[in-house]
C-alpha cells in the first residue's frame, strides 16, 4: 500500500497551475473559478486579460516573456543549457519539434512539480535556489510594473511569494 504525503502533493499542484498562468490566458470559465479560489480582486474581462498577456510574454515580441535567459543580464551565466541539463539529470527529455525553449517558466514550474513528485528533495532545492530564485522573484517584480491589468499583476504576486514560502522550506 502506497503512503501518499498529501502535503507534497498540493505543492505540486501549486506548482502546476502556476505554470499554466504563464503559457496561455484563461478563457472565460476558467477565469470565473481562478477569481473564486486565488481571491482575486482582478474584474477584467477574459477579452483584457487574453491581450495583456499576448502583450507581455510571447517570445521573442512580448515586452517580458517568462524565459530566464532572456530575462537575466549579462552578468548572469544560467541558460536554457543549463536548464536541459536538469531535466537530463532527473531524466527528462524535451523533444526537438517541441517550441518552447526550455528555461520557459511553465517548464521550470512543471520541472519542479516533477521533482516534488518523484520525492527527488535534492534536485528541488538545488533548483529552486539556483534557477526559479535566481530571476522569477525579480521577473515577477517586473511584471508587476509593466501588466496592465490587476489579473497579472496579482498573478505575478502570488507566484513570486509562493517561491519566496517555498525556497524558505526545508524539503522533506
């Protein structure tokens, strides 16, 4: 009989809905529930919210999409190498006709639910601290500044104080 450590699981499934804020906009239904649970004081239409986000992070047009390389300055050396190499390491592959690059903040958000999963403690510290707290914290700041609707800058909030919780965490 398997023992399931459901505190574990609701982390990541946090990390997992987190991830789809930043890969597509809500469509109307699934706006009304996110509103209802996160508490959201955001009262744009799912209309505003789709263009804020076609506005924000599509690569390379959008004016700040969620992709770690793009975001760190020079003086950072993390790139999406880097980041594959993670997910080798837990024995991930990213297939090549797949488009997004993989240092995407939807695939290091779902990374780190599949570490949280496969009880891989180790490699959800290491990349927590390494990758998602090196720029998602600042990234989300920024996002915070350049959004025009409340949905993402309250979005934006909610992510960087989840990793701020999370990298405060001893794994276990």
């Amino acid at each position: 009989m398997a023992v399931y450590d459901y505190s574990n699981l609701e982390r990541a499934e946090a990390y997992r809905i987190l991830a789809d804020f930043f890969i597509a906009a809500p469509d109307e239904n699934m706006l009304r529930s996110l509103k209802e649970d996160f508490e959201l004081e955001s009262e744009e239409t799912a209309d505003e919210i789709r263009r804020d986000f076609d506005r924000l992070f599509p690569y390379p047009e959008g004016k700040i999409p969620p992709i770690e390389s793009f975001f760190l300055t020079l003086e950072n050396t993390a790139t999406a190498q880097e980041v594959s190499a993670y997910y080798a390491g837990a024995g991930l592959a990213i297939e090549d006709e797949f488009e997004l690059i993989p240092d995407h903040l939807y695939l290091e958000l779902l990374f780190m639910s599949y570490l949280i999963e496969t009880n891989r403690f180790d490699l959800q510290k290491k990349f927590l601290d390494e990758h998602l707290m090196n720029w998602v914290p600042y990234y989300c700041d920024e996002l915070i500044r350049q959004a025009k609707t409340v949905f993402y800058r309250e979005i934006a909030e909610i992510t960087r104080d989840f990793l701020i919780s999370e990298s405060e965490e001893e794994f276990k």
